[in-house]
C-alpha cells in the first residue's frame, strides 16, 4: 500500500512538471483574418497572443506596401487587457509597424493567461491587384515576458496570408428609407414600392424630402422640380448599384389650386361732401340725408370717397334740379356685390314768377294775330317781385317810407311849437301859467316854474329856430 502511494505522488510531481514545460513552450503570437478579401476592400488582421502569466510583449508585423496601405492599429479592449497600455514603434521603415504592449498593474495580479486578441491592425487591399493575388504578412522580433523573475521568451516568427479575388460588384439598388417631411407618403414607404402619391397646399412649392440608400455603394440621383399650382408633378429618386443597376422611385405630388381670398363686403362711405349742408351730417352709417339749394340751382357736385378702396360707386340723379324734391341716390358696391344707397333728398326753392304792372286799357288782340305778354323791365342788379295786383312792391316800399318820414316830421313840428307855448314868458319874465300840456299819459298837469338861467337857455333855442 505505501508502495503504491509513493509512485502516485512520482507521477503527480512528473505530470506537473511536463504540464509547466507544455506551458513554456505555448506561449507565442498567432496572426488570424480572412483568407480572401475584394481588392480595394479594407482587411483587417487580428494579432492575438498565447501562454500563462504573461505580462508584457512587444513585435513587428511586416507587410508589402505596396499591395498592403496602412490605416492604422487600435488595442482590443477585454478582460485581460484593460490594465494594457500599448505604445506604436517609432522610426521603423515603410512596410513594418511595431508595438510594445505592457501590463500597468504593478503587482500583476492579471496577467494573459490564455489565447487573447491583443491588437487589431487594418489595411486598405490595392484594387489593382489582379484576382488570385497572394498577400503575405509576417510577425517578427516577438518578445513575450513572463513570470516574476521577468524571463523572456523570443518566439518564432509568424507568417500569414491570405489571397485577394475578383472584386465583386454590388448589384443592391435598393432605398432603405424614404422620408416626406411637408406631406404623407402613400402608401407607407416599402423598398419594393416604387409608385407613391402625395398631396400638398398651395402653399408648398417644392417637395422636402430624406432618401437612404441601402447600399452604402449605391448612389441615388433625385429630380425634385417646382410643384405646379393645382395640378400635379412627378419626383423622381434613381438609385445606382454599385453594378450600375437602376430602381426608379416615383412620388406624384399634388398641390392644391391657389384658394380664393375672401372679398370685402364694406360698401361704406368714407365721406359725403357738397357745396350745400347735409342734414344729418354724414355718418357711414346713416343712408338718408336731405338738402337745400337756392333756386339758381340746377345741379350739385358730391365728393365722395369709400372706406375700402375696392368698393365703387355710382352717382344717380343730380342733374338738371327741378323746383322742389329731387332724389340724388350713392349706389356703393362692395366687393362681393353688396349694396348700400345712400339717398339725398335735394330741394331745390321755388322761383318767384314776374308778372307786367296793370294798365288802363286791356290789349286786345288783332284777328290772326298773337300778342306776347309783356314783360316788366328790369334793372341791373334788381330782383323785380310783382303783388297779385300787378302793383311793384318797391314802390309801395318806397311810399311807405315817404309817408313814415313826413309823419315823423310833422310830429316834431306840434312838439316843439307845444313846448315853446308852454315855456312863454312875459316882458318882465315872469312865467305864463295859463297853458295846460296834456302829458302821454293823458292826465293834465299844471306847468312849474323853472329857474331862470334854464328858461334863458329854452329861449334862445327857440328864437335860434324861428330866425
């Protein structure tokens, strides 16, 4: 039984010990990608790393530049390499790129400890390289350190390569979205679809739109005109495949006619203005008024204006005014035809008629004759106005004025003899008391002396008028 223990842990410690050789031996670089790529495609190649307790490497990947164009390396973020810092080479020729990759993680708890893609490096393929081209890349220089005693390993290089074919074309003309932003698509937008409709105001004059293509190959040609005023118009999107195949999408756009703007209906006056007073006075809103003319006239001139100056108006009547009511009427027409009259009523004064003075003897008419009645002769500047009589009012104007003046001056005569009786005075002057003046009032009153120097004053008045 202890023989059998004893061999067991011999064969333990010898089974660990190829373990840890097997170990030692595994740790290198690998390189992986495609095995074909389409020249003038981009191709990237992953370089990953393989072994235990690994903590730092470093390598050149060498390449032919001119099959191979370098766009660039990028490390590959994971679990084991987010505590990596990863540095490029400088000074390397055309063709090779370098790169040192460290663990930061002084105490190394998290060292690669198993096959891991640390960096991926991409190229751009020649697109002249003819269908069948082998390209090769080679891994060299590798470093990889491992351990706590920092022990290196320098691994072998590393070839890799992989054939460039026929570039393969496209074919995909496709849309992938289809986007109408002032309007409806309809149908729904549908790749299979070719044929939409849309329908606009009159408002909108051109289509707007957003358009993708499937096929970042493709390219897309849109003819986008200006959308006719109520009728319709085609907008058309052709996308190119790579291949040169072409899918039409059609949009028939619909823009509405131009709508009819709402027409005014004010038929109001501004204004109503004549040579001769309105009454009421104007308001647009009052329609009848009435006005008076003298009789010398036979027509009126209005000066209208209209609160809206698409409002017209016609001026019936007016003209040719007869002797008492005449009706002038505003006929305003608004925009959309309504109407509003205003209506003047205009009255015109009656004229006065002239009729010959009366004479002794009435004309008589000769047989076969016919006589003309006479008419009075009138002076510059005179209205002549006959009485039914045929009596000239002027003269009994005049007459009435001639009799009032001699009247007056015959009542000034009886006062002025009534007052020098009454202040008569005899040779030694004393005053004389026999006279009695009756008064307006009608009741008598006896005369009252007066001083002297007042009658001396009445007097001599009197013997001035009577010289």
């Amino acid at each position: 039984m202890r023989k059998i223990t004893v061999i067991f842990i011999v064969l333990l410690l010898l089974l660990s010990g190829l373990i840890s050789i097997s170990a030692e031996v595994e740790r290198r670089f690998l390189l992986a990608g495609a095995a074909t790529v389409e020249g003038g495609r981009t191709y990237v190649v992953t370089v990953k790393i393989d072994g235990t307790n690994i903590y730092g490497c470093q390598a050149i990947l060498e390449y032919d530049p001119e099959q191979l164009e370098l766009k660039g390396a990028v490390l590959i973020q994971n679990e084991f390499t987010e505590e990596w810092s990863y540095q490029e080479m400088e000074g390397l020729p055309e063709g090779e790129i370098g790169f040192v990759l460290v663990l930061d993680d002084t105490k190394l708890e998290n060292p690669i400890s198993q096959e891991t893609g640390i960096i991926n490096i991409s190229f751009t393929v020649k697109e002249e390289l003819e269908d069948g081209t082998k390209v090769n890349i080679r891994l060299k220089e590798q470093v990889i350190t491992y351990d706590e005693e920092i022990g290196d390993v320098k691994p072998e290089d590393v070839e890799f390569k992989f054939t460039v074919i026929k570039k393969v074309l496209s074919n995909n003309d496709y849309l992938k979205s289809l986007n109408v932003t002032n309007g409806t698509l309809v149908p729904s937008f549908n790749k299979n679809t070719l044929n939409y409709t849309v329908s606009v105001p009159y408002y909108v004059t051109k289509l707007q739109f957003t358009a993708l293509c499937e096929d970042e190959k493709s390219t897309m040609q849109v003819v986008n005109p200006d959308l006719v005023e109520g009728g319709k118009t085609n907008v058309t999107i052709t996308v190119t495949s790579e291949a040169g195949t072409k899918r039409v999408y059609t949009i028939q756009v619909t823009r509405a006619a131009k709508p009819e703007e709402p027409k005014s209906s004010n038929n109001k006056l501004e204004s109503l203005e004549a040579d001769y007073p309105l009454s009421p006075l104007f308001h647009p809103d009052i329609t009848e008024y009435t006005m008076e003319v003298p009789n010398e006239v036979t027509e009126i001139i209005l000066s209208i204006t209209t609160q809206d100056t698409k409002c017209t108006y016609v001026v019936e009547g007016g003209m040719n005014l007869v002797a008492g009511e005449n009706t002038v009427t505003v006929v305003c027409t608004a925009e959309d035809g309504s109407v509003r009259n205003y209506v003047i009523t205009v009255t015109r004064q009656e004229g006065q008629q002239e009729t010959p003075s009366p004479t002794d003897e009435e004309p008589t008419d000769s047989p076969g004759e016919t006589t003309e009645p006479t008419q009075p002769a009138e002076t510059p500047g005179v209205i002549v106005i006959s009485d039914p009589k045929g009596m000239p009012y002027w003269l009994v104007i005049v007459l009435i004025i001639i009799f009032t003046g001699v009247g007056f001056m015959f009542g000034v005569t009886i006062n002025i003899k009534g007052a020098k009786e009454y202040n008569d005075v005899d040779d030694d002057d004393n005053y004389i008391e026999s006279n009695i003046v009756e008064s307006d009032f009608g009741r008598k009153e006896t005369p009252k002396k007066k001083e002297r120097n007042t009658l001396f004053i009445i007097e001599d008045s009197f013997r001035d008028d009577d010289k």
